[in-house]
C-alpha cells in the first residue's frame, strides 16, 4: 500500500529525531567518556601486548578504573550545578551518566581475552583488541558527531580525524614501549 507524504515524514530514524534536538549533557558526557575510554583502551593494549595475558588484563582494568575515577572527579568539580548540590550527589550523577561508556571500554580486553582462549597468539590477539577499540572509537565519536549536526563532508571530515587520532596514538605507544 502506498504511503501518503505525511507517513513518509514521520519515518525519520531515531538519531535523526535525537539531531532535531540539542544534545543534552549527560549525551555528550557519554560521547566524551566512551571516546576517551576507548582510546585509553587502545593505548593500553598497545603499549603493554608484550606483558603476559594476567598482568595484562590487570594493567588494563586498573587503567580503565583510574581513568573512570578521573573522568567523574573532573565532571564533577566542573559541573555548573556544583553550587546548588552536595559534591557527593554530582559525582554519583556522573559516575551512572558515564558508567556504561566506561564498561564499553572493556571491549576490547574481552575481545582479546576470548581470542587468546580460543588459541590466537597473544600478540595478534592484542592487536584486534586494538583495531576492536578503535571501532568503539569510530561507533562512538560517529553518533555524537552527527546528533552535533555535523553532515555530509564534516562528517568523513571529523571521522578521518578520529580514526587519524587513534592510529597516531597506538602507533607512538607501539613504537616508544618496544
């Protein structure tokens, strides 16, 4: 059955409705925390594949955690409600904002911990656990970028930037830990 032209404009897809829209604070906090965890991720995981499986994982948890504990302590204190609300209050608002960017950021350790159990060799597993964080990146940074109103040329223009950022950062880790 054809559709009439009003049906046809009510099929906008959800990120285009959400882009109709400002995107709010907590949207942009866990655009900012998954960007900066998956390149914490990346980083980790190229800095250290020479370090066996454990101490690994341990070394990128650790990491992870830290930079979770940086992440609410610097929303908080630069939270424009600071005087309003108890410190407390706003860190616990920060720490649910950005606690599932942050735990996404664990995908690429996963990635690489299944790998290595399914038998690939330590190192090309870390490596995928690398390329797989800077997909994260990419899935991240994208929606955010375009929910900004970013389009057409910006867009391939903000994504190659951020694939670019990514490589250099996993390349100068590679290259100053070996």
């Amino acid at each position: 059955m054809p559709q009439s032209a009003s049906e046809k404009v009510c099929e906008v897809n959800w990120l285009e409705r959400r882009s109709q829209r400002e995107l709010g604070r907590e949207a942009a906090e866990r655009v900012s925390a998954g960007c900066y965890g998956a390149i914490v991720a990346a980083s980790t995981l190229a800095g250290t594949a020479e370090l066996p499986t454990g101490k690994l994982t341990l070394l990128v948890v650790a990491t992870n955690l830290v930079y979770f504990g940086t992440h609410v302590l610097a929303y908080s204190i630069g939270d424009p409600d600071l005087e309003r609300q108890h410190l407390h209050r706003i860190a616990a608002r920060h720490a649910r904002v950005a606690a599932p960017m942050i735990s996404a950021a664990f995908l690429p350790l996963i990635v690489a911990l299944v790998l290595e159990a399914l038998g690939v060799q330590h190192d090309q597993a870390t490596n995928i656990g690398v390329f797989t964080a800077a997909g994260l990146l990419v899935v991240v940074a994208l929606p955010g970028a375009y929910l900004h109103g970013l389009r057409g040329w910006r867009l391939v223009l903000i994504t190659l930037l951020i694939v670019a950022m990514t490589a250099l950062l996993v390349v100068a880790k590679v290259w100053l830990t070996h």
